[in-house]
C-alpha cells in the first residue's frame, strides 16, 4: 500500500513513522509541557504514528502519581476527567486526541504507600516510592501501559521497579512495541529477555545517557544493540551537553541508523523517519556478468555483454532487479568505492553500414528510477590491450546516490539472432560484509568479458 501524505499507518502497511525528541533539560516544567505539545503537534505534521521522550525532561522536579492498576481502569484517558489527574497527563492526553499520535514520556512517578495500602499496587513498606517510569498514550488519549525502571544508575532518591515487569503495549498500525528506560539496555532483564523471550522487534526507549568512551557513548551503544538483536530502536535522549548527556535516533536492525544526533551543543531536535516493520529491511547487491545472446520480452535475441552491481531484495538471484513495494529511505548500500572496469574484444567494424559491431553504455539507476547525473560518474575508454582489448572505466563519484544498478552495459550486434545461453548473468556474490548496515563496500571489479573465439 501506498502511504499519502496526512495518512495514518496501518496494519496492512510495511512501515510506521516513528519520531523521536533530543530534548535540552529545563528546569521550567511548564515551559517544557509547551515545548512537549509544540514537537508533538510537528511530528504529528510529519505524519508520524508515534513519539517517544526522553527520561526525566518533563517534570523535573515535580511528581506524578499514575494509577495505572487503579483510577486509570475506570477512567484511560485523563482529558476527559481532567479533575482527577495531574496536569502534566491531561495535557499530553489532550494532545495526543488532537494530533492522532501515539506519545511516549518519561516522568518521576510518586507511589504513596504512607496507609499501606493502594489500590492494583504492592506496598512492601508504608513509605513514598519514586520510580523513572514510562507512560504510554494511544490516539484516544488513554493511558495504555506504564513502565519502571528496573536497573537504576545512582539513582539515590528513586526506586526500582518492586517488580520487574515489562513493558509491552500494541498499536493500531499492527505493531507490538516494547519499552525500557536508559541503563535498563545493558541488562538481562529487560532488554535481552523482551526480545528472545517475546519476540518483540519494536524498542521504545527514553534516555538521559551519560556517555563514556570507548565503547559506551550514546547512539554508539544504541546502534550496537539495533544491529545485535536485530530490532528496531526508537532513543529519545535528554541533551544536557555540560554533563556529557546526548544523543538520539530511530535504528532498524542491520541497517543501524535511519536517523541519529550526538552533539556537543545545547539543542532541541525532532527526529522523524519512516522504520521498515521488519528491521533491517535492506537490498543485497550483486556483481554480474554477461556475455552472450539473451532475448527481451521472449521476442527478440540480442548479443549483449554486462558488467555491473545491482540490488537484490533478499540473498536469491532470483530477487535481484526487483524492488520493495514501497519505498524506504536508508535500505541502499553506502560505497565508499566502486570502480568498474572492462576489458572486452575491440569491435570490427561493419563495412557496409560503417559502424562498428559493438557499443558500451554506462547504465545506472537510483531509487527515483532515474538515471544517474554524468557528472555524478566517470565512464571513458582508457586504453587498449595488445591491439585486441577495449578497456572501459566506469567510475561512481557520487557515493550518497541510492543505487539499484550501476553497470557496463554492451550491445554485440554481431550475434544477434543466433541461439540465446541463460538469460540469467552469471552472478558473483559480494562480500558478506554486503549484509551490514549502511553498507560500506572497498569494491574493484575487474572482469574480462570476451566470447571465446
């Protein structure tokens, strides 16, 4: 299905639009709530489905009670019963009807067990529990899950969950989200077992991230753990650059980053993209070559000679040349070089038509379906080899073009007519390396295509 511009995904629909919010700390929570609706009213603009906040960026130092096994049952969705619910939950409430989002945030949540006893909660002790929690709204405005915090960071004033439940809520886009909270991506539980133990694939996750270097700064860590469980990351993170806390983004799987930020400024940024349901979903590519008689559209034989990369849908020859039904951005490899360059048998020239028997056309593609700017390649004759070789090169200068073909293609007309070999190009796999996200590929492909005479 096709996506229009102010449609909302649905089931039936191979991507979501998801967004995300790099938030620069305020202590003015009322400034903040306006902040809130402000980028939740752009995304919604952007035909997002669902926007995610960092932790502890809304409230601070402010509390919120959320009653999720109680009050909340009888009454979700605290717009309509704004005298029973904190301002902070009315308020996003309100604006998740009027925009038709899903909203993810993250509050300190207060727990009063001073009686000993609240309803839908466990009391271990008669005290004040804080937890870091997250709050789910659906397009109606209802609160639909909550989560705590389970691995807290010293954390003194706050409380881990008293019971380590996950957070797991489903959308009306057909897409099952988990959700967890900054430290809680280096744990067992929650971040390994929701996704090999419920096969969840979709990660909700608000942070307030203090990076360390080497191996633990922000989308660093973010993306390692998208490409090692394959799932699909939405990271919401506080900016607070003077303590070192940046960095945010949407990541899908192997692919990694579909859209990220760290930066050493105090900034606000709202990040969008649209997440394949399925992470990962990216083209292989192919090297191939051809030299033969292969007819088209089962009418006419040609002689034709091919050296070329193309993109593929899955790892099967047989899905190379075809594409998803529906555009996703980030699923082209990234080169970092590719060179092609063939050698192939100086064309006779025929006396009668004076013109010669062969031709060679730099042949590309690019997501568009449409061919790539001269200037964005190099394509000359270099030199010739022992008087019977033509050498072509055939160079990619623009390395950000999302490429589905870009190769040497040849007309033998010479052999036009006569018996056709396998119409499928003799293929010669990439490196596995063709596997990982934002493809970044040394390639330098030399091939010789000659007919054996």
């Amino acid at each position: 299905m096709i996506q229009l511009p102010g449609d909302k995904s649905t089931p039936d629909d191979r991507n979501y639009v998801g967004a995300v919010v790099e938030y620069m700390v305020n202590a003015n929570s009322t400034v903040n709530l306006q902040n809130y609706i402000h980028l939740l009213q752009d995304a919604a603009l952007q035909n997002a489905d669902i926007i995610v906040f960092p932790e502890l960026a809304l409230t601070s130092p402010s509390q919120v009670e959320i009653p999720l096994n109680g009050l909340l049952k009888d009454y979700p969705i605290p717009a309509l019963q704004p005298e029973l619910y904190d301002e902070f939950l009315v308020a996003i409430s309100s604006a998740a009807i009027e925009n038709d989002i899903y909203v993810v945030i993250n509050l300190e949540e207060l727990l009063n067990c001073t009686s000993g006893y609240v309803t839908g909660e466990s009391c271990p002790e008669q005290k004040v529990y804080i937890f870091s929690t997250n709050v789910v709204f659906d397009r109606s405005g209802a609160v639909i899950d909550r989560y705590r915090k389970i691995n807290l960071f010293g954390e003194l004033t706050r409380t881990p969950a008293l019971s380590p439940e996950l957070g797991i809520f489903e959308t009306d886009f057909g897409v099952t989200f988990g959700h967890l909270t900054s430290l809680d991506l280096l744990f067992q539980v929650p971040a390994i077992q929701m996704v090999q133990k419920h096969n969840i694939t979709n990660i909700i996750f608000p942070v307030r991230w203090a990076s360390e270097m080497p191996f633990l700064t922000a989308v660093s860590i973010q993306q390692a753990y998208a490409v090692a469980m394959n799932v699909n990351l939405l990271a919401a993170g506080a900016n607070d650059v003077g303590m070192g806390k940046t960095g945010s983004g949407i990541y899908s799987g192997r692919t990694g980053s579909l859209v990220s930020v760290m930066t050493g400024i105090p900034t606000t940024r709202l990040l969008v993209s649209r997440v394949p349901k399925t992470p990962g979903r990216k083209y292989r590519y192919r090297a191939t070559a051809f030299s033969g008689v292969r007819t088209y559209n089962q009418i006419e034989a040609v002689g034709s000679r091919l050296c070329a990369v193309i993109a593929c849908t899955d790892d099967t020859i047989e899905s190379c040349g075809k594409r998803f039904p529906q555009y996703s951005p980030n699923s082209t490899a990234v080169f970092e070089i590719l060179e092609i360059t063939a050698a192939v048998p100086i064309p006779e020239t025929d006396e009668d038509l004076s013109a010669k028997n062969a031709v060679y056309f730099p042949v590309t593609l690019d997501t568009s379906i449409m061919p790539l700017k001269p200037a964005d390649y190099l394509f000359e004759e270099v030199r010739q080899i022992l008087d019977s070789y033509t050498v072509y090169l055939f160079v990619l200068r623009n390395l950000k073009a999302e490429l589905y073909s870009f190769g040497l293609w040849g007309r033998e007309f010479s052999t036009d007519g006569e018996t056709t070999d396998n119409d499928s190009p003799e293929e010669t796999p990439t490196p596995d390396s063709a596997c990982i996200p934002r493809l970044h590929i040394m390639f330098l492909f030399f091939a010789i295509l000659a007919l054996a005479l």
